[in-house]
C-alpha cells in the first residue's frame, strides 16, 4: 500500500512539475521578485477535465519510459525510473481505478 501510495505521488509530482509556481528571481542577485495578491477560484468540471494532463496508469508508464531514455548519463536514476514505470504498468488496472474513483482518470493517449 505504501509502495503504491508512493508511485502515485511520484507520478502525480512528476505530472504536475509543470503546474508548480515559483518565485521568480530578477538578474541581479541581490533583488528578487515575487508573486502579490493572488486570489484563487473554484474550477468548472469542464476546466479541471482541461487541465487535468494524463492520468492514466499506462500513460503515465509510457511518459516515465521516455523520460528514462533522456537519463543515459544517469544509470541509477534511469533504473529507478524504468523500475517505477515497470510498477505503474504492472499495477495499472488498480491505479486507474483509483483514478477513476477519485474523478481524474483520463482517456489512455499512449494505448492507440
């Protein structure tokens, strides 16, 4: 359960690096700037669907194989990589259930 809980926070972060916001440092060294007066807004089911990205087991499979074939410098990391890819494929009827449970399962974009 651990193992599983682990393997999809590790997809879920690696999915939704690109979501992450983060302060953003001017040139110079000594300033910075940050981000003032955000509010936040409830999302339609439409807009979640939006930019819900690929939560599907096998997609997610698929993305970390790629991803492993760009870590050649790093063997270990490709491994653990290729390992947490093997996991998702092998357990992907489960995960996608709980995805589908918790309402952010998409279409399988890899599986055609």
């Amino acid at each position: 359960m651990k193992m599983r809980l682990l393997a999809i926070t590790a997809a879920v972060a690696l999915l939704g690096s690109s979501l992450v916001c983060s302060t953003a440092f001017a040139a110079d060294q000594n300033q910075f700037s940050a981000i003032q007066g955000i509010s936040a807004e409830p999302l339609s089911v439409g807009e979640m669907h939006a930019v819900s990205g690929q939560l599907n087991a096998y997609d997610i499979a698929a993305a970390l194989t790629a991803e492993a074939a760009k870590l050649a410098k790093f063997p270990k990391l490709q491994a653990d990589d290729l390992k947490l890819a093997a996991y998702f494929t092998t357990n992907a009827a489960a995960i996608n259930a709980a995805f589908q449970k918790w309402g952010i399962l998409t279409p399988c974009k890899s599986c055609k």
